[in-house]
C-alpha cells in the first residue's frame, strides 16, 4: 500500500494480484481507508503440490489519513486485475 497527497487529496494505491474485484471491499470511517478481501489460489484437480509461494486467503488493511475524510468524495479504481 502506497499513499500520497496530490494537490488537497490523498491517494491510496494498493497492489492486489490475483484478486478479483468482487472479493474487494473499501471501507471508509472518519480518518480511515479499510481495504479487506479474499485471494484465491486454485489448482487442478488431484494436482500434488510440490512447493507454495503464493499466498491466499483474507486480507485487511487500514490506512490512517490525517484528516477527515468526506465519505460522499471518496473514489475507487480496480485496473489490471
């Protein structure tokens, strides 16, 4: 998660590979973004797995901002999978 302020707003930007956009939520109370879901890894059927470096499972992040956030201004992107 990466966060910057352009101009008067902030920008959140958070790398989510392999996670569909469906299993995203995007939460926003007061001075906080929270980002939470679900990554999925599938394999085929009867597949013997030999070595696992891809995580899944739940995921939550929160991100404080140092000011009040307007819920009403607050956009989301979901680009590139």
């Amino acid at each position: 998660v990466n966060v910057f302020r352009k101009g008067d707003d902030f920008v959140v930007v958070s790398e989510l590979p392999g996670v569909d956009k469906s299993d995203i939520q995007v939460q926003v109370k007061e001075g906080t973004i929270r980002i939470s879901g679900k990554k999925s890894v599938e394999y085929p059927k009867n597949a013997s797995l030999h070595r696992a470096e891809r995580v899944a499972g739940s995921f939550d992040r929160v991100v404080t901002i140092p000011v009040q956030i307007d819920a009403e201004r607050v956009k989301a992107e979901y680009r590139d999978g």
